[in-house]
C-alpha cells in the first residue's frame, strides 16, 4: 500500500521539510517558451527559475498536441507545437514535454470550457494522463504546481491523487467565473481539493474566496524585468530629443483603450508631446480618428518588438499612458515603473491598490476622456516632478514585483498550510 505523502498525513513534518531541504516541484502548464517560441508563457519560466534560485528543483512539464507530424505539410501553424524537444532546458530550466490527442489548446481553454467545462477538463485529462503519470513518477515531485485551472485543474487532481502529494495552481488569467454557472460550479468542484490558488490580485482571490468558497486562495505577485545598464545609458533617437515622450503598449482590442487616450491627448495640448503608440499595422478607425482630430506629426506608431526590447522604450519615455479598463493586472505598468516611468492607468486595474496616487501615477475612470486629459495636463504641469516619482516607482517595483518576492510567496504560503494542517483523507 502506498504510503500518504507527509504534509496530508502530518502538517508538523512538511513544514520542517520545506525550511531544511530542497523540494522536487513539478510544474505542469500548455503556456511555456523554447527557442522557437521565445515569449510563450515567459511567466512560467520566471517563476521557476526564482523557484530554482530560492534552493529548490523546478521543471516544467510542458502538456502539447502530439500526433500531428503528418499534418505539418497541410497546417503550417501546427509545426510549432510539434516542433518543441521532448526534453530541453531553457533559462536554466529542465522542460518536459508530455505529448497528447487533443483539441487546439485555445479552443479548448476558450470555446469548450465555457459551455462544457467537464467534458474539457476530461478530454485534457484523457489525453496527457497516460504520458504525465510515468514522468511524474520519475521526477518524485514533493509538490504539484500547475498553470490554468479551468484548462489543467483536473488532471492535476488526478495527478495529485495518484502521486499523493500537495498541488496548487498558479492562475495568470482573470477569474471572475459566475458561482453558478456550469463553468464556475466545475472550477469550484475541482480545485476544492488544492491546496493553495494563487491569483494575481486581490480581488480575484477575494472573488474566489467568497464567491466560489475556495478558503485556500491567495496572492502571488508577478515579478518582471529591469532594464539593464546599457538600455538605461541609451540615448533617445534623434527623433525624440526635447520631445515630452508619452507611450502607449497594448493591442488593439477596444477595451485597452487607445481611442480615449487619443482623444485625451488632444484635448490635453500639451506643448512639444509626442504620443508613441506601440504596435503596427494600426486599426484604420483608430488611423481615422488621428487625421480627423489633426495630430498629425504629434501621433507615432511603431513596429511590435520582443520583450527584451520593450524597456528601452520604457526608458526613453516621460510618461506610460494606458488607459485600459478590465485589466486583471496590469504587468505592463510595472515593467513601466521598473523603468523608473511613472504611469497612468484606469481606476479598475488589479494593480490599483499597489498604487498611490500622485506618487507613482494616475488612475482614472474607464472611458473618461475628460479625466484622462486632467491626469495627462497634471502630469506634465511645472509643479510635478516625474524623475521623482519614476524614482518612487522603481522602488515600489523593487520591493514587491520581482520573480524572487513571487517565489517566496509561494514558498510562504506553503509553509502556512503546512502549519495549519493540509488535510485530506490518507
């Protein structure tokens, strides 16, 4: 008979575990990068390394389509999710990858689970249990961490099951499921038995606290990236220089607000400011509403880039202007502020209650263009100092938005159910 894994039979012992030797931690997710697709699930890959820095062995068990070599010639797209090793490490990381018989991932995350959430979680559970149980088996995780409940929830609780060992998951989307549709009653239902969901931000966790009666939720900030020396050495383009550089980065979905933000830069008339909007080919309405409000030369549009890239941009910016609504989080704030940016943002963000007005941005309501003109005028009136509160900003980022901070909250909270007692039946 196999024995109950220490922290469901005895939650003294797992405790002491954690602070006297490392953990083997098995994180299983269908969102993580390799060489051919560098950004996919970058997330991932940071917490892990942080996990790996802290003492502890982290791999990534990557669940994929398999048996689509033979359509490769007919569906080029496909080719990606073939074309990842079946063993790799990247970033320092050991990956695994667990091939499966299965619907496109996005389809099955945002078409299926919605309307038939048991049949999704099953068909993902059907398709990677056979080739996870054995990989599991010989990697001898100490604990379970999984990415996307709604996707991978399931299996994780059979993985948890079978191996008799902690699981958690590690949410990177917003969640805020109906408790009683069919969706939110199956999320409920299976990750009643984690034993830790960490969510990106507070009201999330307090929605699935007392909305969905998960008692074991939590916070696990994310962390980001520094620009490094040589970007904040950088001199601007030619272009820029004497300009007041505000900044714009988000795709072009109507929630994120670039219609607003034009608008209010109009109205704001701001002496030598140039709005630089990251992201090409632009929409045409939003092309449209530029030449009907004359901005002309004061509007740029620039290409995409890679994330390295990104806090460059950051850098050489005055300001960081968003003005999106329904933000679960925000990272792109943050990756602002680390670049000593400050930001404006709307009053909905997750990331709001980590900001304080005037002191490391604005925030105001979604779709007010009147108020996104008064924080833009605000910003740059003689009476702010914007290399102060960039200042303020990087150290707000410091204190609590790195890859470390998110692997010790982890790590911490593990620790508290362990002293409370994980529970479970033996």
């Amino acid at each position: 008979m196999q024995r109950c894994h220490p922290w469901i039979c005895g939650p003294g012992f797992w405790g002491s575990v954690i602070s006297t030797r490392s953990l083997r931690i098995a994180f299983c997710t269908q969102a993580a990068p390799w060489e051919g697709q560098p950004r996919s699930g970058l997330y991932n890959l940071r917490l892990a390394e942080a996990l790996r820095s802290a003492g502890h062995r982290c791999d990534l068990f990557v669940l994929t389509l398999g048996g689509v070599r033979w359509l490769g010639p007919v569906l080029p797209k496909l080719r990606a999710f073939n074309a990842r090793p079946d063993h790799y490490t990247y970033g320092g990381v050991d990956f695994h990858t667990i091939r499966g018989l299965m619907p496109h991932p996005l389809f099955l995350r945002w078409k299926l689970a919605p309307r038939c959430p048991a049949l999704a979680g099953e068909i993902l559970s059907w398709a990677f249990s056979r080739g996870l149980g054995p990989a599991l088996r010989e990697f001898r995780p100490d604990v379970l961490l999984c990415h996307d409940g709604v996707s991978v929830g399931r299996l994780m609780r059979r993985m948890h099951r079978r191996l008799k060992v902690p699981w958690g998951v590690v949410e990177q989307d917003a969640l805020e499921l109906d408790p009683a549709s069919s969706l939110g009653r199956e999320y409920a239902s299976t990750l009643s038995s984690a034993h830790a969901v960490w969510y990106l931000a507070e009201k999330y966790a307090h929605h699935a606290s007392e909305r969905l009666g998960l008692t074991r939720a939590g916070v696990m900030l994310n962390g980001t990236q520094f620009p490094t020396q040589a970007q904040r050495e950088t001199p601007r383009p030619e272009r820029w220089r004497g300009k007041r550089i505000i900044l714009c980065v988000g795709t072009f979905a109507p929630r994120k607000g670039h219609e607003v933000l034009v608008r209010a830069f109009a109205q704001a008339n701001i002496d030598n400011a140039l709005l630089v909007i990251v992201g090409t080919p632009a929409p045409a309405p939003l092309r449209a509403l530029i030449d009907d409000l004359r901005l002309g030369e004061r509007v740029e549009f620039i290409d995409f880039m890679p994330q390295e890239r990104l806090p460059q941009y950051m850098v050489w910016a005055d300001l960081f202007a968003l003005t999106s609504w329904d933000e679960p989080f925000g990272m792109v704030y943050v990756e602002a502020m680390a670049a000593e940016t400050p930001v404006l943002m709307c009053d909905d963000c997750g990331l709001l209650p980590h900001i304080t007005q005037g002191t490391h941005g604005w925030a105001v309501p979604p779709r007010d263009v009147p108020a996104t003109t008064a924080a833009l005028q605000r910003a740059f009136s003689p009476e702010t100092d914007l290399c102060a509160m960039g200042r303020q900003g990087r150290t707000l980022v410091e204190n609590r938005f790195t890859w470390d901070n998110s692997a010790r909250q982890i790590l911490d909270r593990l620790e508290t159910i362990a002293a409370q007692g994980a529970g479970g039946a033996c």
